[in-house]
C-alpha cells in the first residue's frame, strides 16, 4: 500500500502544481482537508472544497505550475512525506521559489488529510496580493 500511496502523492503534488483541482480531487476523500502550518495568513485549516478551489486559481496566478523539485518521498502506514522544492514564475513575471514538506495521511487509498510546512511568509507577501487582485478569500482559509 505503500508505493500505491506514494503515487497518489505525486500525483497530488503534480496536480495541484499544474492547478488541476479535478485530478486533485481523485487523490482525496470526500471529508479531506488541510492545515497549512505556519503563523502567516495563509496558514489555517481548508476544507476539501477550498483546497480544490484554490487549486484551481492557482492555474491563473502561477501560469508555469509549481515545478517542483521533489527531494524526498518517505511512506509508512497510512503516511507519505513529501520534500521538495518549487521553482515557479506568478502571472506577474515575478519568481515564487519555497521549499515543502507535505505529510499526507491515508484512509483507503486516498488522501484524508495533508499538513503543509513552507515559508508563509513569502507566499503572503506575493500569492495573496494575485488571490487579493482576483477578489479571492481563498488563501485565507475560509
């Protein structure tokens, strides 16, 4: 189960980088959501609507996806971390680069939860103003 759930994973990953909210929405439950860790105004739990909604306004707000680079995929259980980093240009022409570790929890296959660790702070000071200029709460966890 371990490699299957792996995959899922990477698809996840490759989904929401390519702001696929339908794929993403293959890799979770019903009941999935999210907490982004951290103290910016990103951070907070989503429910799995918001998370696939804002997968989707990430296709017009980071045009080239994420790009990541994956360093590691570690499962055991019902777990699988992922590290890597991202190497994204935002629809301002201007660089979004963040390392990640996301640990996603399992339940039949499919992801049920996913804890975000990744610097807030520089995605506040330049996601939330293209969310913002979109008239979107998203990001905010709401």
């Amino acid at each position: 189960m371990s490699e299957a759930n792996k995959q899922v994973a990477l698809d996840f990953l490759q989904a929401m980088s390519d702001g696929d909210a339908e794929a993403m929405g293959r890799c979770t439950t019903p009941d999935a959501e999210t907490f982004t860790k951290g103290f910016g105004q990103v951070s907070g739990w989503r429910n799995r609507e918001t998370m696939l909604a804002t997968a989707a306004a990430f296709r017009q707000i980071v045009p080239t996806g994420f790009r990541p680079t994956i360093h590691k995929v570690v499962a055991e259980g019902d777990t699988v971390v992922l590290e890597f980093e991202g190497n994204a240009e935002l629809s301002n022409g201007k660089p979004y680069c963040n390392q990640y570790v996301f640990i996603f929890t399992f339940r039949d296959g499919k992801i049920r939860q996913l804890n975000e660790y990744f610097c807030t702070v520089l995605a506040d000071s330049t996601i939330l103003p293209l969310l913002a200029a979109q008239g979107d709460e998203l990001a905010h966890g709401n």
